[in-house]
C-alpha cells in the first residue's frame, strides 16, 4: 500500500529540522577537522607539544582515534541527511524505501533522516546480522 505524501507544511518543517542537523554535523566536522590540522603544535606551531612519555603517546593516539571514529560518523550523518533532504525535493520524505509505507512521524522526530518504517528498519537489521 503505498503512502500518501506528506503536506508541503510538515515537508518545509522537516527540511529546517535537517538543515538545522546539518549544520550542527558540519560544525563537528570543521572542529574535528581543525584540531587534527593543528595536531600535535603548540600555539606558536612549534611541534613542542608532541608527547614526550609513551603513556601520553598512548593516550594522544587513543584520542586521534576516536576523533577520526566521530568524523567517520559524522561524514555519514551528511550523506543521510543530504539524502533525506533530497527525499523532500522530491517529494517522498516520510514514505518508507522498501513497503512504501508512511514512516511514522514519532520515528522521524527521532531519527529526520530515516529511510525506512520500523518493521522493514528491522527487517533489513535482522538480515544484516544474518550475512555475518
């Protein structure tokens, strides 16, 4: 059963929800991105700031990590939303990719970006694990 498109008014407030998103996640982006470009320069951009103690080389690494994890992340939330906001041009926002059902609204509340109603979300979760 295919859904009915959302009304031009929930489609436009949905658009400021995913901008809004967006422009939060580009400015983690551009934070991420400015630390890794300092890296390890003190403010003066002297590389006296290396860690000198293995233990701190240990934990500079386990931090670098984690921000390449979060930007990793991040980058993906971008290609979502810019999807989602391509949805909305298009005027299939809200109506689940596989069953073509309404997405519900709670679920897009939560999750803007979503590309799936929950019974299929979970359907294509559950598939997923099977392949591994």
């Amino acid at each position: 059963m295919a859904a009915k498109q959302l009304a031009e008014t929930r489609l436009e407030k949905y658009k400021e929800i995913l901008l809004k998103e967006k422009e939060d996640t580009q400015n983690i982006i551009n934070a991420i991105n400015e630390i890794q470009k300092r890296g390890a320069k003190d403010g003066n951009g002297n590389l006296s700031a290396y860690s000198q103690h293995q233990a701190d080389l240990g934990s500079d690494t386990d931090e670098s990590e984690r921000r390449v994890y979060i930007l990793e992340k991040e980058l993906k939330n971008i290609k979502l939303i810019n999807s989602a906001l391509k949805r909305i041009y298009d005027k299939t926002y809200g109506i689940c990719e596989i069953c073509g059902d309404a997405i519900p609204a709670n679920r897009l509340k939560i999750i803007p970006y979503a590309r799936y109603c929950i019974k299929c979300k979970e359907e294509e979760e559950q598939r997923k694990r099977r392949r591994k």
